[in-house]
C-alpha cells in the first residue's frame, strides 16, 4: 500500500531528524519562532555556528504541524548542516521540496515554515553578533492600497491555492475597488506560482 | 499489520450478507422501467428494497425515492427554493431558507450557490456542544422562509438535534422542513412521521450498504420539483435508470440494521466509554467535543492540547489504526473544521481534534489496543511540539 507521501517524507516523518528532544542542553547561538498555532502551525529552529568560518555547524528544531511541516523541517535541518550561512539563508521550500521527492501542491504551505525559521535565527545571531547590516528584513510591501492587501499576502493566496487573478481576488479581495494594482499583482502571482510550483 | 477501523462516520464497510446479496444479484440487468419479463424483474426488487427503506423509517413506500448520494438529495431539496413557483410547482414563492452553520459541506456549499441565485440563506449558531438552539430559529424565520433545514446528527461531533420541535416551529410559520439524516439513519431509530419532517435525507454507505446510493423521503402532498430531469424513472422525482444492484443492496443493509441496531447501541456505548476514560486516563490536556449525552452511540471526538491532528492521524495510520481529523492540513484549507469553530473552541483545539467512530465490528480488543497506541503517538508528537 502507497504511503500518503512519498517515502522520503515518511522516513523523515517516522524519524524525524535533529529534532531537540526534552530535556536536551543545546546551546543555541540563534534562535528563530515562526507561525502559530492558530494558523496550525509553528515552528521553532536553533542554530550553532562556527563564528569563524561563518558556519552552520549544528541545528535542533521543533513544530507544531503536520506531516509535512515535520518531514521538511527534518530534511532542511540535515541539508543546511556546514554550510555557510550566506549558504543556509538562500534555502528555499522548493530545495527542500526537492529532497523531499515533492509534496502534493495543497501541502507546499505546510512546508513553508521550516525555511522561515531558520532564517529567523541566522538573523537573531546576525544581531547578537554585532551583524546587523546583514539582517534582510522581510518586510510586507503594500500592493493594493484600497484593500490594504500586502506582496507576503498575495504569496500566501497563492500557497493557498490560488492560479489566477480572480482566485486572488477571492482569497484577498485585492483590487476589487479601483483595480489599479492588477498589473502588479498579476507579476506577483505569475512570480510566486513559478517560485512554488514550477516543476 | 493489525487494521483498527474507527472511521465509521466516513463510511462503512459491507455487511457480510450485504455483500452476499449484491453477489448473488450480479446478474440482475433488466432495466427496472421495461415492460418485459426481466425489467419486471428488476422493477421488483426495486420496489421491494424501497418498501424495506420506507418501513425502516416509518414512511410509506411511495414517498421514498432513490438518488445516486446523501449529496444529491440534498442538494435536491435545497435547490426546491429559490426556483420560481409559477414555471414549476415548487413549494412555494418563499426565497428563503434557514439552516445551520454545523451542516455537512453539500448543504453549506449548496446553500451558498442559492444565494447567489437570489434566495436569502440565514445560518443558526449552536451551543458549545453543538445543539441548535430552537429560540434562534424561532428569532430567525419569517413568513418569507420557504425551508428550514437542519442535520438529525453531526458527523464530526455526533451531536444529536431535537428535529421534532425545529420542525414544529418551521411548520407553525408554514415553511417546509428538511432533515439531513445521513449520520442517524441505521444508528438510532428514526420515524418521520413522529419528527414530522417534509424531506429526510438516507446514504446507504453508511449503514453497511453500498456506496453511490442514498434515498430522500419526500412527505405525501409536498409539493416537490425534480433536480435530475429525463425519463419517467422514480416517478419523475429522479430522472435516470436506477441503480438497481445498489438499490437492492441498501434494502438488505436497512433490513439488517433493524435487527442488530438495537443491540449494537448498547455495545458501542459501553466501548465508547471504554474509549474516553481509558483516553482519560492515559493522555493528560485533552477535552471531549460534542454533546455529553445527546450523541450518536458510537462517535467520539477529541481535541488533544499541543498536538496537530493530522500528524496523530497519520502516525495512527501507521500502527493500523484509521481515524479522522477536524485539522486544516487535512482538510486541504487553511481551515479547520467549520463545525468545531461553530461550536466556539479555540482554533487551535480544532486543529487538535480526532474524531473516533466506531461500528458494528468493532471489538473491545480494538479500543485497547487504540488507547495504548493513541497515548504513545500523542507522547510522541508533543515532545517535538512547539505548543506543549
């Protein structure tokens, strides 16, 4: 009988890796939280760095979530060990979907959390460490004014399911009064579906 | 592998003797509606597993009619209202229907596509336990409402309404009134003429019939429009050649359930008691969902603080254990389950929510072995938990 996923995922589901376990001392030289629990997910990444070669040398990390948001997180937390963190900052879900042999289109939102966290804590130890000016803020850019609907909004309708301008609407109500964003937002659509889903 | 079946509110499996029929009639072809020997054949069988539905709910033959699903008859008498009396003979020119915010997704999706046919669609909230409270519809209907529609019991949370006096205030302001039965018929005994519904909707798959076949109940002189339109099938109820291997199967699964139904209660009270200490006893942080006493017999849904549901579905699956989950990720939406938010539990205790349903070959054994393997998993999936 085919599992739900694919094997990767259930090997990674069944055993996940690097996962803190209780009690465990790991100390953390950044430590980033992402999501939560009403969304139905959240997820907690801690890193140790080797300061002088600027490496990840080591990570835990822990989640409320599903199958996906395990199984990823898992994967992510073996792909990123010794790499840079210029490196480790670049990994996108779609790297991580890739090692995972691919989750269905409906779970990539799932899968989203792991990448996040991480970042979050290479920028908390970027801002222990006195590398501020290295922090790439992920700052929500206002597309629809009449809406108040964000770029991060119209990513997270798309993981969400929307493919096209109307679906978009649906999901954000974005240019549903003057319309004139929806140039704009289409670029962004086309942007983030070929980010996600592009085989 | 052990396989531990507790998802009987999806669907059941065959009865053994259900199956037995539906072997034994493979070779009934005839077309119900020809005038030759062997469609008289068929016609009769039909005509026999319609007259065992209707006994089953106290109804008479002739107001039973078969539909291919519980979602076709559904959808069949919501779509009755926003039609315009004077092109068909609809029920009435009353655009206006009251139903509830727990239905199953064929009544809330079909309620929503009336709406924007015109029909003006009013949703009663229920309690924490997810009892419809009949002061709101009271509040609600209008001499505008043409049909009030409300589930005889939930199949997330098995809580059962009290249909008899919904009904009673649907018919004081003359509106029609429907019941979605799916979940109830075969598990609790169910007579129309003491609910005095108008319409009751049946699925056979859910009583250890076969999938692809349900049936609605359409009470004498209630005026009624066909969805599916064609041949003279069903009256002209239900266009279309009946599903006669199907029809003949949900007859003999009716027929069963009147005999074991009674019995089969009792035992699947006591296993669910079984169930919720021992889930009790052995996982700390969970709470029972649905209402205490007023509860389909073998339907027990849980929320289990700090975990996510579809993780603990998926691990159960593992151990050979199948349950359900009320979480989005299961769901394929950002959303979980619109009964339980209905029901006003925080998000996240919807996102942690199992729903066990037991049935008719379910052991004691079973319910052991779930325990144990529920706690281990739930052990397992909190200490990875960010939220516990």
């Amino acid at each position: 009988m085919d599992w739900v996923y694919t094997d990767i995922v259930k090997d990674h589901f069944m055993n996940p890796r690097n996962v803190l376990k209780q009690g465990e001392e790991f100390v953390a030289d950044g430590e980033g939280m992402v999501g939560n629990m009403k969304c139905g997910d959240q997820m907690m990444f801690k890193i140790k760095v080797d300061k002088i070669k600027n490496t990840l040398v080591d990570c835990r990390w822990k989640t409320y979530g599903c199958a996906s948001a395990i199984a990823s997180t898992s994967v992510l937390s073996e792909m990123v060990k010794g790499m840079t963190l210029d490196k480790a900052y670049l990994v996108s879900p779609k790297d991580v979907n890739k090692n995972l042999g691919g989750l269905p289109d409906h779970k990539i939102h799932c899968s989203v959390l792991g990448d996040k966290a991480l970042r979050a804590a290479i920028n908390d130890y970027y801002r222990k460490n006195g590398m501020e000016h290295k922090v790439q803020k992920e700052e929500a850019k206002v597309i629809c004014q009449c809406m108040n609907v964000t770029d991060h909004e119209i990513e997270d309708a798309v993981l969400d399911g929307a493919r096209t301008y109307v679906e978009l609407q649906e999901k954000t109500k974005l240019g549903t009064v003057c319309g004139q964003c929806k140039d704009e937002a289409i670029t962004l659509l086309e942007q983030y579906i070929a980010k996600h889903f592009s085989k | 592998m052990q396989r531990v079946y507790l998802d009987h509110n999806a669907t059941t499996p065959l009865h053994p003797e259900v199956k037995k029929i539906i072997v034994n009639s493979l070779d009934v072809f005839g077309n119900p509606s020809s005038m030759h020997s062997l469609g008289r054949e068929a016609r009769k069988l039909v005509e026999e597993a319609r007259g065992k539905v209707a006994h089953f709910i106290g109804a008479d033959p002739e107001e039973v009619f078969f539909v291919g699903s519980g979602t076709e008859a559904n959808n069949t008498v919501l779509s009755l209202v926003p039609c315009s009396p004077n092109k068909c003979h609809c029920p009435s020119a009353r655009h206006e229907i009251i139903t509830t915010a727990i239905e199953h997704p064929c009544i809330l999706e079909a309620s929503k596509c009336i709406r924007e046919r015109g029909a003006e669609v009013k949703y009663l909230g229920v309690d924490k336990y997810g009892k419809v409270d009949s002061s709101q519809l009271e509040k609600f209907i209008t001499n505008k409402t043409g049909l009030v529609s409300v589930m005889l019991a939930n199949n997330e949370i098995g809580t059962i309404q009290d249909i008899k006096t919904l009904a009673k205030i649907a018919h004081k302001n003359d509106a029609l009134f429907h019941t979605d039965a799916v979940q109830a018929v075969g598990k609790m005994p169910i007579n129309v003429k003491d609910l005095d519904v108008d319409f009751l909707t049946i699925s056979a798959h859910k009583l250890y019939g076969p999938k692809g076949v349900g049936a609605l109940y359409v009470k004498k002189g209630v005026r009624f429009c066909p969805l599916i339109r064609g041949g003279h099938q069903e009256k002209g109820r239900r266009a279309g050649t009946e599903n006669t291997l199907g029809i003949i199967a949900f007859g003999k699964a009716v027929e069963l359930r009147k005999i074991e139904m009674t019995d089969e209660t009792k035992r699947l009270l006591a296993l669910k008691q079984i169930l919720k200490q021992g889930l009790q006893k052995n996982i700390a942080d969970i709470t029972f969902n649905g209402h205490p006493e007023d509860c389909l017999p073998g339907t027990l849904n849980v929320s289990i603080d700090g975990v996510e549901g579809e993780s603990v579905l998926l691990y159960l699956d593992l151990e050979g254990i199948c349950v359900s989950t009320g979480s989005a990720c299961a769901s394929g939406s950002l959303d979980p389950s619109h009964v339980l938010l209905a029901t006003g539990i925080p998000v996240e205790r919807a996102h942690g929510s199992i729903r066990i349903s037991l049935g008719r070959e379910t052991t004691e054994k079973e319910i052991i072995y779930t325990i144990e393997k529920m706690a281990q998993v739930v052990k397992r999936v909190r200490e990875i938990s960010t939220a516990y």
